[in-house]
C-alpha cells in the first residue's frame, strides 16, 4: 500500500513538471528591442568613435561627442585627433 502511494505521488508530481516545462516553452520570448524605443539617427564621437543616438549627443560647433569628458579631451588634445 504504501509503495503505491508513492509512485502515485510520483507520477503525479512528474506530470505536473512535464505540463509546467511545456507551458514555459510554448511562451513566446520577449522581444529583443522595447516598444518605446522609437528610430533616431545615430552620431558618432569625434573623439572615440563611437556612435550615439543624437538626441544623448553633446554638439558644440561642427562637432558631436558621446559625453563631456570627451569633448574637453577633444579640446585639450594637440591636432592628433582632428
């Protein structure tokens, strides 16, 4: 009698994991980009490099920079980036 209760018991709790590990991969996966997220023209540091959106740009005259710290790097340095 009791070894029948535990392999009902068993059973049972390897059923529920099966229908619990089916229903995490019938789930779609979330998306990779948010939905706030809307399209804006990337600009690139004159400094480093790197591309920035240009709404978080800094621009003073004719260039962009990714921070402040950058753009008085950029300002301090000799011609060697320029």
């Amino acid at each position: 009698m009791f070894r029948t209760a535990i392999l009902i018991i068993t059973v049972a709790l390897l059923v529920m994991f099966f229908n619990s590990w089916l229903k995490l991969r019938a789930q779609k996966p979330p998306s990779k980009k948010p939905k706030n997220i809307k399209d804006e023209a990337m600009v690139r540091c004159d400094y480093c490099g790197i591309h920035v959106p240009k709404s978080r740009a800094i621009e003073v005259d004719d260039h962009t920079f990714c921070s402040r710290k950058h753009q008085r790097k950029y300002a301090k340095s000799p011609n060697e980036n320029r």
